[in-house]
C-alpha cells in the first residue's frame, strides 16, 4: 500500500555540499594535497541526492527493488542518492479514445468513443501492479466500451414509433454514462486510478447500416405522425357529425355520413391541398 515519505529539505543540504566543495578546492589548490581529490565522488554521491517535486506530481522511491515510500509535497528535497525515484504525476488527464465499431444489444453494428477524466490515486499501484498505467488506463477503457455497447441496443422503437422503456445508447445517455463510469473505475481501481468522469463522446451506426437504419428512423417517424394526424382527423369528423346532428343543421342518412366521413378525412389526411367541388344540384347528384 501507498505510505508516504518525508525527506530533508534540500536547502539544508546545500551548504553541506558547498562545504565539502570548499574543502577539495582548498586542500588542492592551496594544500597542494592531490589526496583531496578523493573527496569528489562523494561531492556526486551528495549532488545525486537532490531532486525537486513540481505542484500535482509525486516520486515514488524504490531501494534496491524496496518500495519505500511516495513524496507528494512539492518543493526541493534531498534524501538517499541510492533511491531510485520514479515520477508520477498527480494531476487531471483527459482520455479520448478511439471510434471503436462494436456490435449493440441487437448485434447492430455502431461506431462509438469515450472520453474519460481521471488522475492517479495510489501511487504504489499505479507504479507496481501494472506495467504501465497510462497503457493500462487506455486498454481497459477499450474494453469497458466494448462490453457496455453490447449491454444496450443502439435505439428502441414501439410499433407506435414511440421510444420504448427500454434504456439505450442514443435516449439514455445519463443512465448509460453512470454505467460506463462505474466499469471503468471498477477496472482501473486495481492500477491505483480514481476516474473522474467516463462519458460517450461518439455514437453513430457503422458506415454499412447507417442509410438503412436512418430510413428506417425516417419511416418510424412518418408511420407515428400519421398516426397522429388519422387519430387527430378522426376526432374532428367525430365532432363535426356530433354538431350537425345536435343543431339539426341537416339530415344525413347512412349513405351520405359515409361521403362526408371519406370527404372530411381525405381532407384532412391528405398531403397536399385539397380542391373544393362545389355541387350545384341535389346532394344525391
């Protein structure tokens, strides 16, 4: 597990290192003692032991194949020059992935993409229980696509053109997202990574169904607002029979509700504009 590490300022360290500089340079230059210049690797052992930690980054610190502890604060530090400090960064990074072309709940072939945000938690994980978390982060976002694309169909359609209960890629986006989001943080969280936010930034039919797909979303479309307009017709001819018949306007027979029903509803249902027959006799001619 992450532990955290204090090292020693390296300001501290300085005026050691300064010291120790000043003193080959005086034993040399002013002793003539060429011995002083034994003390120049330890001048590189001291030197190598500096290191800075910028805002929103950390450095992990390995001895000798030994976790030993992760520096999250920043500034400038000085600890054992045998670490080995691996940087990590901290900070918020955006993911956008790859258009992928899966199959949907309905084996229907759709192109879809992701954009994820999402940092480094634990620093131990993401450093030691994969081989590269940035390369990890990219796969396992992959693969969450994949399967939650086959969880959902692309649409769902009633027979009345209206959108069924079901929930889907295209109608249920904020189901959908939270879904995706849980997926991938369920995978990532053994790398260590915290993510932010997991949501679809592509969704299309694959190039081969997308005209057949789109006329048939035009003609569920045309079906529901005939639909519409017939129900909305037949409630007006409906009316209109009603108050003839209340008011005693006139006197219709079977034969004759029969002409006025097809006439009103032609008028009505048509798409064009209809052109008025003015009769000049009798009803019956």
């Amino acid at each position: 597990m992450e532990k955290n590490r204090k090292s020693i300022s390296g300001y501290l360290m300085l005026p050691v290192l300064f010291v120790v500089i000043g003193i080959i340079i005086y034993g040399i230059a002013g002793l003539q003692n060429e011995l002083f210049a034994l003390l120049i690797p330890v001048v590189l052992f001291i030197a190598k032991g500096f290191y800075l930690v910028h805002p929103n980054e950390s450095k992990v610190m390995e001895l000798f194949g030994k976790y030993a502890g992760t520096v999250k604060e920043n500034g400038f530090f000085w600890d054992n020059p045998f670490f080995v400090r691996k940087r990590i960064s901290l900070r918020a990074r955006n993911f956008d992935s790859e258009r992928l072309k899966v199959n949907d709940q309905l084996g229907n072939p759709i192109m879809i993409s992701v954009i994820l945000v999402w940092k480094v938690l634990d620093t131990y994980r993401a450093a030691y229980e994969v081989d590269d978390y940035q390369s990890f982060v990219r796969v396992q976002t992959d693969a969450a696509v994949r399967k939650l694309a086959g969880m959902y169909p692309y649409d769902d359609f009633d027979e009345d053109g209206t959108t069924g209960n079901q929930i889907t890629l295209r109608s249920g986006m904020d189901a959908v997202n939270e879904a995706m989001e849980k997926e991938v943080a369920d995978r990532l969280s053994i790398a260590g990574i915290e993510v932010l936010e997991a949501r679809i930034g592509y969704l299309a039919y694959a190039q081969e169904i997308a005209n057949a797909m789109l006329k048939r979303q035009q003609a569920t479309a045309v079906v529901a607002a005939r639909a519409k307009i017939v129900e909305g017709a037949v409630g007006m001819v409906e009316m209109a029979l009603s108050e003839l018949s209340t008011k005693g306007i006139v006197d219709l027979d079977e034969e004759k509700k029969a002409s006025m029903v097809t006439n009103l509803m032609v008028v009505l249902c048509s798409e064009k504009e209809t052109t008025p027959v003015v009769n000049a006799g009798t009803l019956n001619h």
